[in-house]
C-alpha cells in the first residue's frame, strides 16, 4: 500500500503541539513559539507554506485566535483552518492542542480539507554524509549554509533530512547550493 502524507504545512503554536499531531497524523508541522511570533520565525513559515498551502491548528483560546488571525494577514499561499472546540483540547484547566486525542485532531484536520500526496524520501542518511552534511568537522557549517539558503532553520543533521523529505525540495537545487558553497570555500 501506498503511503500518503498531507500536502500542507500544518501550524500549530508550540513543540507539544507538534509532538501531539505528529502523533496522528503525517504532515509537515511547524510551530510558531507562541502569542509573540517574531518576525523571522513568520518569515520562515511563510517561506515554507509557499509551495505547499497551510493549515492553521492553533489552540481555541483567545491567545490562538490571535496567533490566527496574524498568520492569515502574513501567509501568501493558499490556508485551511482547522478549528477546534475547547472542550477537546482541555485537560486540568489547561486549554491546548497538545491535550486533545489523536481522533480529535485527525478529525479536525480532516474537517479542513486537506490535500494528500504520495510519501517521497529523496534525501537519505547516506546522502547527509556523501555531501559532507553529517560526520565530518565542516558539517555544521555546511548544514547552516544549506538551511539558511533553503529557509529551513537550523537542524542538526537528523532534522535537516526531515525538512528536505518532508518539504519535498528538489535534489538538484540542494547539489547547486552545496556546489556554491564549496567553491566559495576555495576562494
């Protein structure tokens, strides 16, 4: 059987946010740090929803539907919304995505009508270390090289290889930007 993974981007607020709804399902998730988005991490969702759409899933709180309405006056792609009734997402007084059932997310996400695609993997652990992204003392200086022309943050070696697979970027595009950084380092 064929594996599917959903197209858009999902943003949600925090790392256990992002925890949860990876438990569920299979997508590319992002997370805004909070209420106070700073620019740079708005400019990297908007960066990686560009391609691909978005669904916003952010917790139904005042703090969320603030977090939502600014990601909808930023974002320049197609965006779903994924709503959430409070009383799922609630657990000692505490109201986030990270407390709701995974039946509960993945009925929230389905409800926005999300796209599915076919599960690639371009990139693997073997190409990290052929390309001298992993295990050699220039790695880390590669890798923040590559991620900052991508827009990808700045991963350590497992995660880069989960923002290239899982933002579908192109093999090429990431041999030309490794190919300018090496022969920028025999200038």
């Amino acid at each position: 059987m064929e594996s599917k993974r959903i197209k858009e981007v999902i943003v949600v607020e925090g790392k256990d946010d992002i925890t949860r709804v990876s438990e569920a399902l299979d997508a590319t998730i992002i997370a805004t740090g909070g209420i106070h988005i700073n620019r740079k991490k708005l400019d990297e969702i908007v960066e990686i929803t560009k391609d691909r759409g978005a669904i916003i899933l952010t917790d139904p709180d005042h703090a969320g539907n603030v977090i939502r309405k600014k990601l909808l006056a930023n974002l320049k792609c197609p965006v779903k919304i994924a709503y959430f009734k409070q009383s799922l997402a609630i657990k000692d007084g505490d109201i986030g995505i990270e407390n709701a059932k995974k039946e509960d997310i993945i009925e929230a996400i389905n409800k926005a009508r999300p796209t599915y695609v076919s599960k690639t993997e371009n990139f693997s652990a073997e190409f990290l270390f052929e390309h001298r992204l992993t295990g050699f003392d220039d790695s880390k200086k590669r890798r923040e090289y590559l991620s900052d022309r991508l827009n990808l943050g700045n991963p350590n070696a497992k995660t880069l290889l989960k923002r290239l697979n899982n933002f579908n970027i192109d093999k090429n595009e990431v041999l030309k930007i490794l190919e300018e950084y090496s022969e920028g380092q025999n200038i």
